[in-house]
C-alpha cells in the first residue's frame, strides 16, 4: 500500500493491519499538516487546535478542517492524549493527566467501581503552556494540559473514570467510549509484570511496540527519556530545532496504553526544552504529573521513587552528570546525588529489589558509547546498595551486559543465566529501541542474541569523559546485543524465594534475551 508522496514503505505495510496503516498514513499528513498550520491537527474525532492570537482557534471534525472565531462551546471541545502516572503510593494514589486543543472551563474526572457509575468528580488542574514562534521555523502554540489527582483510593482495585469540563460529561450516554480503567497497587506483595523503554518518538515502530506492551498487562511502564523528540537536536539548547506540536501526536499515539496503564517517564537529553525554564523542564512539568518525592520536584520533574509490590523503582535525571552533553550537567548542585543515596539505602531495607532507571548508559557499546559522567556520580551508590537492575536508552538497541562489579565482569550473565546482585555484581540493560531509528553496534561486531548467539569476549569501544572526550577502551561486559526495535519486560515475584525474571521482546514478540536476577541464591 504505496502512494507517490505519503505511502508506507512497504517492509512496514507488510507488518500493519489496515487499521494501522490508516492510522500510520493519517499521522504523517496531519503532521504535515501541523509543521504548515503552526500545529493544528486533526483525526480520530479530536478538537485540535492552535492559537495564534486571541480568539482564533481550529476544531475537526472527522478528517476536515474549518476555522472558528470566537468563544466555543465545551461541548466541540474533546479532551484526549490520556495518561496516567502513580503517585508516591501506587496502592492509593493515581493521577490522571490528558490535553485540550483550547481553554476550558472547570475541568473535572468522573472515578467510580464501575463505567456507567462515576459517582465521584475530581477538580482538574489546568497547566497552559506557551511556546513562542521562532521566524522560519514555527509559529506561536498555546497547548493545555490537565491534571487531577486522585487520592485515597483502595488497594488492588480497578476504577473506572472519564475526564471532562463544563460542556463535555464523560458520564454522558455517548460518552461512554471515553472512559478508561486502572488498578491501584495491591496491599501486599504479589506476581506481577512490568514493561520498559527508552527512546520512542512518534513512529509506526513506537505504535507497533505499544500494542505488544499491552499484550504483557503490565502492572506499569518505565518510559527512560527521549520521550517524544519534539526537540529533534537533543543539545538542550535554545536554538535547538522544536516542533511543540509532535506532544500532540506522541499523547495520541500513547493514548491507547498509557490511557490505563502507569506511564512512568523521566529526563532524556531530547527532553531538555530550553524555551520554558532555565533547565528545560517546564514543558515535562505541564505535561506529567510524577510522584513528587525527588529532591525536588519543581526542578527536576524526572526524578522520583515509588514501590510497587516486592520492588523499589527509582528514576533519575542523568542530564545533571553527563560528561557527553554537558547542558544541564551540575544544575541539581549534588542534590540528587545526595538524595539517591538516601533513597536507595532507604529501598534497600524495605524492598526485595530495586531497579533504577535513566536516559544515559553507563555501559554500553552503540554510537553513544558510554557516559563517564554517570558511571562516575552513581557507579560507587548503585555498588554500595547492590542495585539489583539497571535500565537506560540513549542508545537506540537492545544490549545487555554481564554483571559488572568495579567496572568489569563480576560474573558472566549468558541468555538465560541467573545472578545475584549480592555477589556477582549488577546487570545494565540498554532498551532503546522503542521506535526511532536504529544505531549500530562498533565496526565488526555482530547482535549476539536468543537463538543467534554469538560469542565475544571483547568489543572496541569508548566511554566520554570530564573534557568531552571521548577514551578508547576494551570492554568484555557486553554480552547481549540485537539491533532492532524491542522492550523490556519484567516478571517481579515475591515469596519465599523472590526473584525478577528479565525479557526482552522483538517487534515481532519473538524473545531475544532472558535472565533472572535472585539475592542471596
């Protein structure tokens, strides 16, 4: 299925049903469209919009276009790009996050047991984010997001909830279609999966990884930075080129997981937005809402702790200690450091495993290498509290090396090997092949993965240091590696004997890697 200008290559088109390369095609000409209308969009029944001064606006409705002056009504008005995210207690704390193409009135969730009764309304927050037009490059964009948060809510329970303001009732009878459900995390510990990535952007690859996420019913997502790539230069610079409008796709692509499923996200170098504060995170703070128990949550919106069951999962923002893109390097002042410290030794006493999770790798060996920087503020923390798994992007493969201990094999770790963090050291898992375009691996070496495994000792390769540079060195830590699109899934038990059992999933759902990771075996 190819058209002249705006077809799908066929190697894709033979792994789509009809539905997504609809879905792929009606993306790329609305983005088009987007980059030419200062970011209107239309499709799938949303009111998109783009305000270029005061009054004028853009609603859809189906695939045509008209413009309208004036006040609307809230009712044209369909609120989407749902999201969710835990709050500090995943057992009763969820916060419901989703966009508008204009300004509403008295924004509100419906939560309730069961979808034809949400008894319960919650006041939305509205967090307006302006972007200002840049000549030859886009022009002004009013987005809004909103944000409610739900508290005091019942352990191991599913809700069902609508978001809506005055004009739009997600209680209505043809409202239905808009409600959504999640489950709150249970009171004690029990079996339950996890999935996670890094690097995804708007891409038919990053819908295709999403639909093979919801197969897994995952308690959770780990989203590791590099979140959408409406920064396509990645330098947290100013004049970097942005195109604010790509949120609007990314929140639509995500929709159809993270509408119900916990879409954890932290800090990658693409998600520094140098035009809405000082270190770029204005823009994440409008459009998330993320447990705020970091060390300090106005500031670094990435960086927080929150356990679910048996597990203790920490996000950090690994733009503080960068040795490779400095922009943000040294903004906390050794804050989160410090508080990571704190945190893990805390985890490390009420938890049977913590995973820690960012955008920049300690060790890897694609076209980013290795960040120094990283390995240097929190190598020594992830060794004393004997962090039991570590998940980045940045690199955009699936590797996964042996367990490292002082910066080399602690323990070989083969595809389908069991360690134990107490011993042999600590596994780093590269997952950045969630949908933008693939790296390589150094000259001559090949994927090494389930069913193609390829032994080798040693790869060339380098990691950046303090000056910007980049140092040569041989590393035999690499021990998995697939060029390809894929995720990682975590199977965490609790019990007598805990232990997570780590997989991760090609495009196809074809496994290319397993380990488990047990303490004190």
């Amino acid at each position: 299925m190819d058209t002249p200008d705006v077809g799908i290559p066929e190697r894709l088109a033979r792994r789509m049903s009809m539905a997504e390369q609809h879905e792929y095609l009606r993306t790329k000409l609305t983005r088009r469209r987007a980059l030419v209308t200062a970011g209107a969009f239309a499709g799938g029944g949303l009111l998109a919009g783009c305000s270029q001064g005061a009054g004028t606006a853009t609603r859809t409705s189906g695939p045509s276009v008209r413009a309208t002056t004036g006040q609307v009504h809230g009712s044209v008005v369909t609120p989407f790009g749902r999201h969710l995210a835990f709050g500090a207690d995943p057992r009763t704390q969820m916060r419901v996050s989703w966009q508008v193409p204009l300004a509403v009135r008295k924004p509100y969730v419906r939560v309730g047991l069961t979808p034809w009764e949400l008894g319960r309304k919650i006041e939305a927050e509205v967090r307006p984010l302006h972007t200002p037009g840049l000549a030859g490059q886009r022009f002004a964009l009013d987005q809004y997001y909103l944000h409610a948060a739900l508290d005091g809510l019942r352990p191991g329970t599913t809700y069902y909830y609508g978001v809506g303001h005055e004009g739009f009732d997600p209680a209505a009878r043809d409202r239905h279609a808009t409600v959504g459900r999640f489950r709150t995390a249970p009171a004690a510990a029990e079996k339950f999966v996890f999935t996670a990535f890094g690097d995804q952007g708007v891409t038919p690859e990053a819908l295709a990884n999403d639909k093979l996420i919801l197969g897994r019913h995952p308690a959770f997502h780990l989203h590791a930075g590099d979140i959408c790539y409406a920064d396509s230069v990645g330098l947290g610079k100013d004049s970097d080129i942005y195109d604010p409008s790509a949120w609007d796709l990314f929140l639509e692509q995500t929709e159809s997981v993270a509408k119900s499923v916990p879409w954890m996200v932290t800090t990658g170098n693409h998600d520094m937005e140098a035009w809405y504060s000082p270190n770029g995170y204005g823009g994440q703070s409008a459009r998330w809402s993320l447990p705020d128990n970091g060390f300090d949550a106005r500031k670094a919106p990435g960086v927080y702790s929150f356990t679910y069951g048996n597990v203790g999962i920490v996000a950090l923002d690994a733009n503080d200690v960068s040795y490779e893109i400095p922009a943000n390097k040294g903004y906390s002042g050794g804050r989160q450091t410090a508080w990571l410290d704190k945190r893990l030794g805390e985890l490390r006493r009420t938890a049977d495993f913590v995973v820690v999770f960012f955008h920049h790798c300690a060790y890897s060996t694609a076209t980013h290498a290795s960040d120094g920087g990283v390995r240097d503020a929190w190598g020594p923390l992830f060794a004393k509290h004997q962090v039991d798994l570590v998940i980045n992007g940045h690199n955009h493969v699936y590797e996964r090396t042996d367990a490292i201990k002082g910066g080399k094999v602690g323990r070989r770790v083969p595809v389908g090997a069991s360690t134990d963090p107490t011993r042999d050291g600590i596994v780093h898992v590269t997952a950045g092949g969630a949908g933008k375009s693939l790296y390589r691996f150094p000259t001559g070496v090949k994927d090494s993965y389930e069913g193609k495994v390829r032994n080798r000792e040693s790869v060339e390769t380098f990691h950046w240091t303090g000056s910007r540079q980049q140092k040569a060195e041989t590393v035999e830590w690499s021990r998995v590696r697939y060029t390809g699109f894929s995720f990682l899934s975590v199977e965490a038990e609790a019990g007598t004997t805990p232990r997570l059992r780590v997989s991760a999933l090609a495009q196809s759902g074809e496994r290319i890697d397993h380990f488990e990771v047990r303490r004190g075996a």
